[in-house]
C-alpha cells in the first residue's frame, strides 16, 4: 500500500506512525515503544479511517497549558494536546467553538464502559470528523471539522495515553454518534483501551 508523504515529519516517523496506527487497527496486543518526550505526528490514511478512526495524536509532557485550540476561518479546529489532563475544559472549549463533542481520556489499563457508547456511529466515510491530510502549515497536532457532526449528532474523541518502560503511546478515536452518548465509565481493561 502507498502511503501519503508528510512534509513535516522526521526520517523514519513516518514509518512508525504507519506501524502504530496499524497495530490499533488490528487491535494487536503488541505495542510501539516511543522514547519519552515524543511528539506523534497526526496520522489517518484510508484504511484507517475505513477501520477504526484511531490516529495518533501530539503529546508533549510538561507543556503549558494541557492543550490548545484555535478555529480557522474554513472552519476547521486545531487541537494540541500537551498534557492527559483535563478533557471537561477541552469539550467546554470545542464546543463554544460550535463543535458538538463529548471529548474523554482514557489511562493505560483502562477502557470507556458501556460499549457502544451510543446506538449508531457513523462510519469514518459517512462523517469524517478528523482532517487528513493535515492543511497545509498546521502546526503538529490534528485538525477536526466540525461541520460534519451535524444536527442531532455528537461528536466522540477519546484520547489514550499509555506509557510503559519509558515509552509512550498515544492515540485518538475520533467517531460522530446519532443519538445520546452513554458516559465513559472506566473500567480495567487488558485489551487495547480505544478498541471498539
């Protein structure tokens, strides 16, 4: 398979990025091992958007604040996220932007309970609710467009961080959901934590 070539991205991210969001989607338990700080370029090619929405997403340990968002004028939503934490002000934040989300992080060892969270997703086709590519000049992080979360829909992104051994892993699944969102329940989990 050809992959798209990322300007912005150092020799050999590429290829993990590639390696990564593969391993979320075949939900394999073996995990990439990342040196800590990282930066994860945004990564959602075609069969991934097909497969599960999963990209990974920028995490910068220590940065202040926990995350950014700016809006521009095409509409779309730009979203840094520096540190786990504090996910209520993000989905405050998006959605004072018009970008109808319900927004969740998700520690290692854990997984968002019930499954699934609402009676339909749309798929990645119907609803693409992550940008890919990135426009040009984005700063790293990912882009949303909230125009396709539409009325009566809500957009879903949960984010996972895991670190193990020094390493870092960190992903996004990024779905529009018809109806109500159930709330995330974390619960123990030995399967990868956005597998749904």
């Amino acid at each position: 398979m050809n992959w798209p070539a990322e300007r912005d991205l150092p020799e050999g991210r590429h290829r993990l990025l590639k390696e990564f969001v593969m391993s979320e989607i075949d939900r394999a338990p073996a995990k990439r091992r990342l040196p800590r700080p990282t930066v994860l370029a945004p990564a959602l090619g075609l069969a991934a958007a097909a497969a599960a929405a999963v990209v990974a997403v920028p995490l910068l340990f220590g940065g202040t604040p926990a995350y950014a968002v700016s809006k521009g004028a095409d509409g779309l939503i730009h979203i840094t996220i520096n540190e786990a934490k504090d996910p209520k002000g993000l989905q405050e934040d998006l959605r004072e932007m018009g970008a109808n989300v319900v927004v969740d992080y998700i520690p290692q060892g854990k997984k968002c309970s019930p499954q699934p969270r609402a009676a339909r997703f749309l798929s990645a086709e119907e609803a693409p609710l992550t940008v890919f590519p990135m426009p040009e000049g984005s700063e790293p992080g990912f882009v949303i467009d909230p125009r396709v979360i539409g009325e009566g829909r809500t957009g879903v992104l949960e984010f996972s961080v895991s670190e193990n051994d020094g390493g870092v892993i960190a992903g996004i699944w990024a779905r529009v959901a018809e109806g109500p969102i159930a709330e995330c329940v974390l619960v123990d989990t030995t399967e990868a934590p956005l597998s749904h």
